[in-house]
C-alpha cells in the first residue's frame, strides 16, 4: 500500500490532466495501480478539477454562468427583433445567420454538472455510455467534434480497463503459479 502522499500526489496529478504513464513514471507506481486509484479517489479528483477551474474562471473573468447570460440576453433580443420587425424590409437571412450562431455558442456552454453521472468503469458501463452517446447524438444534443471525442475517451476507458483486468488475471496466475 502506497503512503497518503504518494496517493495525494496521484489525485493532484490527475486532476491536472496527466495520463496514466507519466504519473506512473514521476510516482514510481504501476499504471493498474493508477487505474484503480483513478477508480476510489474519482471524486476527488473530480472535485479538485472543479476547484482548478472555478480558480481560472473567477481569475479571468470567464465564468461559464456569466457568458451564458450574456448569450441569452442577446439571443432574446434577436429574437425579439424577428417577431418585431418588417422581414420584407431587412434581410431576414442576417438576423437568421445571428440567432444561429448564438444558438450554436450556448449550445457549446452546456457542461454537465461536476459528479452528476459518475460511473464505475466495466465493460458494461462503457457499453451503457456508448448508447446513451448515440442517443445525444440523435437528438442533436451533441456536435459532431464533442462526440468524436466523447468516443475516443469510452474507447480509451475501455481499453484500459481491458488491460486493467487482464493485469490483474496475470498477476493471479503468476501468484497461483509461485504458491
């Protein structure tokens, strides 16, 4: 078992977005280890990321609530312009052209709330993912770039839990072989 600081470093680590190698090399750790304290500090990790964020946001200025009102506000009045006026006498075809562009910049704001749809990674729950992935897509609740990525990340997820299992199944045949 390894010390309190070696797994508090592991957290700051993650939450700071490293991949599993390079904490595995600068922690002298295995990455099945990484995986499974990836696993029991999930929370954690999510949450000091939020804290990470929530620091640069209010440092800069770019607090998500802030540009999503500013979006809102000017959408509404777009769209209070389209009801208001004469489209015979403006083209219609540039305050469209605005209402979809500020359409598409809230669409892009949306962000799933911090530790709301945590999960247990197995094979079923990434296949669980993956469908609840094809149906955002359907409904147009996701952009061709965020599920490209979102995929990537399930394959990658599966992947590692894959050899996760497989290291483990190894490390019982090796124990079973040398007891």
């Amino acid at each position: 078992m390894k010390d309190q600081e070696t797994q508090r470093e592991f957290i700051k680590l993650r939450a700071e977005g490293y991949s599993y190698q390079k904490i595995a090399d600068k922690l002298t750790i295995s990455k099945g280890t990484c995986h499974k304290w990836e696993q029991r500090f999930n929370e954690e990790i999510s949450n000091l990321k939020e804290e990470k964020l929530s620091e640069l946001y209010q440092e800069y200025g770019m607090a998500k609530e802030g540009r999503i009102n500013a979006l809102g506000k000017t959408l509404n009045k777009i769209d209070a312009a389209i009801d208001e006026i004469d489209l015979t006498s403006i083209d219609p075809a540039k305050l469209l052209e605005l209402k979809l562009k500020y359409q598409d910049a809230l669409k892009k704001e949306y962000h799933p709330v911090a530790n709301d749809n945590v999960i247990k990674l197995t094979s079923a729950t990434v296949l669980d993912e993956l469908g609840s992935l094809i149906e955002r897509i359907k409904r147009g609740e996701v952009d061709d770039k965020a599920a490209g990525a979102e995929l990537k990340a399930l394959a990658t997820a599966l992947s590692a839990y894959d050899k996760t299992v497989l290291e483990d199944k190894m490390d019982k045949l090796n124990s079973a072989l040398e007891g």
